[in-house]
C-alpha cells in the first residue's frame, strides 16, 4: 500500500494558494503553442533570442515577450555573453511533462 500513495496526488486540502497559483501558471505557460515551441527548442540546446527567433520563424519581439514571460516562471534561464542573452530551459521536471505529452501526442 505504502508504493501505492507514491503515485497518487496530494490528498484534499493539500494545495495552498501558492502551489495552485504556480501549477496554473505552468500549464498557461504549456497552452501556448509559440511558448511550446520555444520550449521544445531549448529542450535540445542553448540559443539566443535571434538564434530562436530565426529558427522558429518569430519576430524577435514576439520571442522576447514569451521569453521574458517564461523566465517568470522560471522556465527559463539565461546567460549572457557581451550584449547576447543565450536561453535555456530551468526546470527538468516541466521538461518531463512536455516530453511525456509530445509522445502521448505521437501515440494518436
């Protein structure tokens, strides 16, 4: 029973308003079909906001935007070199839930 309760989510009354603030944020961050793009870019590598917005075809305006609101969450991580922020992805845990639903999603 004890291997049971590991699978299962936190019981009724768990949640405080934190917590269900911070998972609604990541699955508004995961709606997004620009915001999973960039997501699944980072996935394999690091690339700077011109590198991303020329590969995915964005403006550079529109991946900065996305970015800026996926470093909120701390989705994101940068670094920088001279005037060049390069972008990675800072959380394993949501790159788990994006890899596991793009292959859910493969599977149909």
């Amino acid at each position: 029973m004890k291997h049971e309760k590991q699978n299962q989510p936190a019981s009724q009354g768990d949640l405080d308003e934190e917590t269900l603030f911070i998972v609604s944020q990541t699955f508004k961050a995961l709606s997004d079909p620009t915001r999973l793009r960039i997501l699944h870019l980072l996935f394999h590598g690091e690339y700077s906001v011109n590198d991303i917005a020329e590969k995915l075809s964005l403006m550079q305006s529109t991946v900065s935007h996305q970015l800026r609101f996926l470093k909120n969450l701390r989705l994101v991580k940068f670094r920088r070199e001279g005037t060049s922020l390069y972008y990675t992805h800072d959380d394993e845990h949501v790159m788990d839930i994006l890899r596991q639903t793009i292959e859910h999603a493969n599977h149909h």
